[in-house]
C-alpha cells in the first residue's frame, strides 16, 4: 500500500485506523507542529518517536540497561530488528519493564499529534520497522480511544498548565508569610519530588511516580495556586486551540494497493 498525502484531508486516526484495518506493516511519518513516526505490525502499533525524544537507548538507560548490553543487542540482532527480544532474553531488561517504555513512546507521541493543528504531511513506508521490533503489540483502536479519551483530560485542566512538557519547580519563596495548605499523599509526593528534581517536566514527574499526566497536573493544581510550585516555560511546540474533530473526509491522498 502507497500512502501519503496532506493532514489536511486525513487526520491521523483515520490514517492509523485504516492502516489497522488492512493490516498493514511499516512506517507512518508525519511532519507538523509535531514530527514522528508510527511503527506498526500486522496492523498492530507496536513503537512511536518523536523527533524531540531523546534515543531509545538513553531511555533504556535511564530505567537500568547497561550500555554494554545494549550495544551487545543492537550487533547481534539489529538487522533483523528485534533488539527488544534480544534484551529481555540476555535479562537486560524485564519484558513489562521493555512493554512500559514501548507504550509510554506511543501514548505520548499520539497525545501530541492528535492536540497539534491539521496542518502537515503525513507518509507511510511499507515493510519499514523500528530496530527494537515487535516486542509487545497494541490495537490501534485502543490506542485511539486512550488518546482522545487523555486529550478530552487534559482540557479541563488546561487552564493552568498547558503541556505535559511543562518544567515544574518549587517556588523560590513563599507568596505571603503564611500559607494553609492540607496535601493529600500524592500532593506530598510531588511536592518531595519538585524538591530533589528541579525543573522536572510534568511528564517525567508522571514517570517517576507512574501515575498519568493528567493525574500528576490534576495534583499540582493546588501547589500551584497555594504559590508552593510554579511553572517555569514550554519546551513543546504550541498548539493552536482545540484539535478538529475526527472525523472521515473523502480521498484526497494518493493511495494505491
């Protein structure tokens, strides 16, 4: 299947929905506000990149991999791209642990391309895959309900903190001479972990504490108001307002079977 064409006439649920639907395999990119690629198998979304992420090696590092059972993965099994396997089978890493990282890349890059504005350009390459391969798979349906199901999330309380990339720290020092506060236990949490990582993103606070970013913001909000955090910049790009709807538009792409 030969598919490309504008964001303007396909959203990228329709795109993946119908790559799903005839269980295709390969590589979606999009280029916009957000620049990514989807990796699917089978119709199955199994890895996702964003062009701002950092590599996946990295990733695996920062959750215990050692860089030299990495590098021994990627040699022994990279040209048939199943590095994830490779791992978990040398015991670098626990499959749930690998299945984690994997689906925490997909929720977070769709969470972006389906918030950004329909503007772009979307491409998708048969039979190309992601070095870490297969190892865990996700219905893109399901995926597709999570995202619109966070997205509708985030809007309520968007008001206050307007990206999961949004640095948190604590407050330098306090608004007034006194401040009465009551913390639940996730407050206190946060609050601790604002502490010892300075200038955290709200979605690496959600990492740490696994919980979502909705839950994470959800629980700052009164840090936030009571003056004790404050929120210091942007580090995604700016969406422009509320995403259109998803919806099916007629062929305006070239696609070819």
């Amino acid at each position: 299947m030969f598919l490309n064409g504008s964001l303007e006439n396909f959203s990228v649920a329709d795109i993946l929905q119908l790559l799903s639907f005839s269980r295709q395999s390969g590589a979606l990119y999009v280029q916009g506000a957000v620049d990514a690629v989807l990796y699917l198998e089978d119709g199955d979304a199994y890895f996702a990149r964003r062009d701002s992420d950092s590599p996946l090696g990295d990733i695996l590092f920062a959750h215990g991999v050692d860089e030299s059972d990495w590098s021994g993965a990627v040699a022994e099994s990279a040209s048939r791209d199943a590095v994830g396997e490779t791992l978990v089978m040398r015991g670098a890493i626990d499959g749930d642990l690998l299945a984690y990282v994997v689906h925490r890349q997909l929720t977070d890059t769709l969470f972006d391309l389906f918030r950004m504005p329909r503007r772009g350009t979307f491409d998708f390459r048969v039979g190309e895959r992601h070095e870490i391969g297969p190892v865990k798979r996700y219905k893109v349906d399901a995926l597709i309900d999570d995202t619109r199901h966070r997205v509708e999330e985030w809007a309520t309380i968007s008001e206050f903190i307007s990206s999961p990339s949004a640095m948190v720290s604590v407050a330098p020092e306090l608004p007034s001479e006194s401040v009465e506060l009551t913390l639940d236990r996730r407050q206190w949490d946060l609050l601790l972990l604002a502490a010892r990582e300075d200038r955290s993103t709200l979605t690496e606070m959600a990492q740490a504490l696994e919980r979502t970013d909705a839950e994470v913001a959800a629980s700052l909000d009164g840090l936030i108001r009571a003056g004790l955090v404050t929120i210091l910049e942007m580090q995604a790009p700016a969406f422009e307002g509320d995403p259109p709807a998803l919806e099916t538009h007629e062929p305006a792409s070239e696609l070819h079977d």
